[in-house]
C-alpha cells in the first residue's frame, strides 16, 4: 500500500465564500484537462500523493502549509466535479466532521449508481474504515482524525485522504492512503512520508518491528476472555511504575510510552494507565475474544475495537511477555517522493519535477483567463521554493533529534481513550 503523511499548522479560520468558489472553478478546469490527459486512475494516484495534493491546493488558490488546505480542497474538488461524476470517471465521499460520517453512504449509493456489486461496494467500504481505524489506533502519534475523503474512480482505484489535528502542538497531519500494490493493511503500510513534526515516542504497531506484538495480541484473544483479563490483571499488581503503559508531554508534544526502563524520571509526574478496571475495556475484550479474530487485521476491524484495546494487548505484551512494539514515529524515516531507509533524504528531484510539469501543462490547457493562469503559475512556484524549505527544514529536526534525546519539561498530562 502506498501512503504518506504530512504534518501541518492547525488553522481554526474559515474560508471565504469567494475564495471557495475560485477554487471550486479552478479546480473543474483543472480536473478535466487531468483525467483527459491522464485518466481517472491516474488522478486517483496523484491524490494519494502529499506533494501533489499540496501542490494542487496551493496553485487553486489556498496558503502552502495550512490546515485548512485539506479539507477545503477536497471540498472543492468535491463540488467542483458535481454531476460530472460518471463522465470523469471519479467519485468523491466524504469530508470534514459529521460529513466524514457519510462517507459509507455515500460509497454505497454510487456503487449502485453504478451498478457495482454489492462485495465490490462492500470493499470499498471497508478499506474507506479500515484506513481510519489504523491511522487512530494502530498509529498513535497524538492526532485526532476528524477529516476523511475517499477517492475512487469507475475502476476501482481508491485513495483516502484524512487529517487529524493535536491540539497540545497546535498541528495537524495529514495522511494519504492508495490502493496499488496492497500487501498488508496492518504492516508497514508507509510509502510517502512528509512531515515537519516528528514524535519522539509514538506507539507504532504498523511497524514492522512490532510483529510480534501483533502476533501475540492476537493469539492472546484467541485464547479466551479469563485469560486475557488474567493477564491484565496480573500486570496491575506485579508491574513496576516505570514499565506500566502512561502518557506524559514533553515540550507540549503528547508522548504514549509503555517501557521506560532506560528513562529515569525523579521529579516528574505521571499517569498509569489502569486497563482493567475499565468496564468499557471489559465489554470490547469479551466481544472479541468470543468472536476470536484470525489476525491482527480482523481484530482491529471489529466494532467497538480502537486504540485503547490496542494499547491494552500491547502493554501486555511487552511487559509480561517481551514482545516489544515500535516507538519510532513512521514520519521519521521517508520523505515524499523519498525513501524507506533509516537515514532520511531530501525529495526525489526527479519525482518532484515531474509533479511540477504535469500541473504546470494543465495550468497552460485550461480554458481560463490568462490573467488567472498567470497567478496560478506563480503559485506553484512559490509550492516548490515552500516544499524545498519544509524538507530542508525536516531533515535538521531529525539530524537533531538522532543526535538528542533528552526528555525535559515532562508534565502530568491525561490518558486519552
């Protein structure tokens, strides 16, 4: 699966009425000359790309590293291709808030529409839930989601792109998901990553070193409801304070930890997270250790299943068994358009230029007025010269924090559910 993330300033404005429906007239233009060119596939790809989408709503009028860019362009986008749906060939669900809500009906009544059926109609559903449930649970980097879109096109390519805001950090992130080349929801789903903040400890067990946490949490339900609950409360009453599963904060960021033996905190305070005396813990646990999952992707994928049942199974299993998960925040090593290797690289030149001439033609094809295709122009140049900062910026956070690893100003902070 190709996936990327990236991370922004959290913008609470709003966008003007005028300023929308530019973007909303701009970005027919622009869709047409595209899936003309490149077919509604090919779109779908583009979308599922962080520069790309960034690039497109910068050059349709929107600020480079805002928020507010992700949920306004794709509701341009949305209503930019109104009634045109078939005849592109794409198909947009969802949105911001309660609208993200109506992203599985609104899957469902295209696929009739299009007289999909009904196992194809119910996979895109899937995958549309599936992509939120392992962005909120399984990554748990501190955001919240609170926007999801699900792209697909007439033949069954589909991309989510989703957000999720941290409060505490005043950023957002956002996360962008594609269909090719699906191998394992669960493991390792990162292709494209690009970010300009990055965790120093956040629960990853997606990562492939945290296969054996994934083994184990499923094996542990498939043994049974007494078991599993026997084994959480074994750890509240035999686990030391530092090896126990707690959330603390340092420099405002929102860290999830769950071993800490090589940390020694003397004065800073911290909340231990006691799972089993949650009733609403108990009631998922029995739920799912009568249906008994097959795998880690099962599990996650049962109602009610979410990052707290995940931390439970992992704490379990790191701290009475040694099966360790990852605590590396995935944005740490890939860029987009870069690499899944441990030493982090700027933006693929070559890739990148490629974005820059595609929209650059579509910009010159689209039956616009010239004073309109000039701004749009200096837009996307001023995306590249952006882009370039934000990643030579990102490679000096990480150079540093490789170098560094201090955990000052810790302060008492919430678990969250």
């Amino acid at each position: 699966m190709h996936r990327g993330v990236a991370t922004f300033t959290l913008d609470y404005g709003t966008c003007p009425r005028w300023l929308f429906e530019r973007m909303v007239k701009l970005g027919r233009e622009m869709v047409r000359v595209l899936i003309e060119e490149y077919g509604p596939d090919e779109f779908v790809r583009r979308m599922a790309d962080p520069v790309w989408f960034q690039s497109l709503g910068t050059v349709l009028a929107f600020d480079w590293n805002a928020s507010g860019l992700t949920t306004i362009l794709t509701a341009a986008l949305k209503e930019a291709i109104r009634g045109e749906e078939e005849q592109l060939g794409i198909f947009i669900c969802g949105g911001k808030g309660k609208t993200s809500r109506k992203t599985p009906d609104e899957i469902f009544a295209w696929s009739e529409r299009l007289v999909l059926s009904e196992s194809s109609a119910e996979n895109l559903v899937y995958n549309s839930r599936m992509a939120a449930k392992v962005d909120s649970a399984l990554v748990q980097d501190g955001f919240q989601i609170y926007h999801h879109s699900f792209i697909f096109s007439k033949n069954g390519a589909w991309a989510v792109v989703q957000q999720g805001m941290n409060t505490e950090t005043q950023t957002a992130r956002r996360y962008h998901w594609f269909s090719s080349h699906i191998t394992d929801l669960v493991c390792e789903p990162h292709a494209a990553i690009s970010s300009e903040s990055i965790g120093d400890q956040v629960l990853n067990l997606v990562a492939k070193q945290s296969e054996k946490t994934r083994e184990f949490s499923t094996d542990l339900v498939q043994h049974g409801y007494a078991p599993v609950m026997k084994e959480i409360e074994l750890l509240r009453k035999h686990s030391s304070g530092l090896s126990q599963m707690i959330t603390l904060r340092q420099n405002g960021q929102q860290l999830t930890l769950l071993n800490l033996e090589d940390m020694e905190f003397t004065h800073h305070p911290v909340v231990t997270e006691n799972f089993s005396r949650s009733r609403y813990l108990e009631k998922i646990l029995a739920r799912v250790t009568v249906q008994k999952p097959e795998n880690y992707e099962t599990l996650l994928s049962i109602e009610g299943v979410g990052a707290k049942t995940m931390r439970a199974l992992a704490l379990v299993g790191e701290v009475i068994y040694g099966a360790k998960p990852s605590y590396e925040d995935p944005a740490r090593y890939s860029f987009a358009h870069g690499g899944k290797d441990a030493t982090p690289y700027p933006v693929d030149r070559k890739t990148y230029d490629e974005t820059i001439a595609i929209l650059t033609r579509a910009i010159d094809r689209m039956r616009i007025d010239a004073s309109l295709r000039k701004g749009m122009h200096t837009r996307l140049r001023t995306s590249e010269l952006a882009s370039q900062t934000s990643q030579k910026m990102m490679q000096k956070k990480i150079k540093n924090k490789s170098i560094v690893h201090a955990f000052d100003g810790l302060a008492m902070n919430p678990v969250e559910n």
